[in-house]
C-alpha cells in the first residue's frame, strides 16, 4: 500500500495530480479501478475535505480453484 497527500476539493483533483506525479502507468491503472473516500464508493466530482483517504481500488484476477 501506498500513502500520499494532495491538495485538493474534489475528488477528480486529487487524482488528477496523482496522474501528474505518478504518470501513464498510474492513469491506466486509475482508468480501471474503483475510486473509494473513506471506504465508500466515490466519484471524481465527490468533495473531500482534508484528512479524507482516497482509496483506488484495481480490478482483481484469478480465484481459488483445484484441478
């Protein structure tokens, strides 16, 4: 896991400077995932105020399975 801290009022300006620091990879990832504030399911124009945790949740592969 990985923490970090932005500026921000909305949730679609934090990601967007997660983008800028973090580049390509980090934008197809985010393009996929699942955007959480505080454990609830968010979108990009869902306000945050200082403190919130935003949480990107991938999508996840693979199961348990026996052959």
């Amino acid at each position: 896991m990985r923490h970090d801290e932005f500026d921000g009022s909305t949730v679609g300006e934090v990601l967007q400077q997660a983008v800028v620091r973090y580049g390509d990879d980090f934008a197809r990832i985010l393009s996929v995932s699942q955007v959480w504030v505080n454990g609830e399911s968010a979108t990009q124009a869902d306000s945050v105020r200082p403190y919130d945790e935003i949480e990107v949740l991938p999508p996840v592969s693979g199961g348990c399975g026996s052959r």
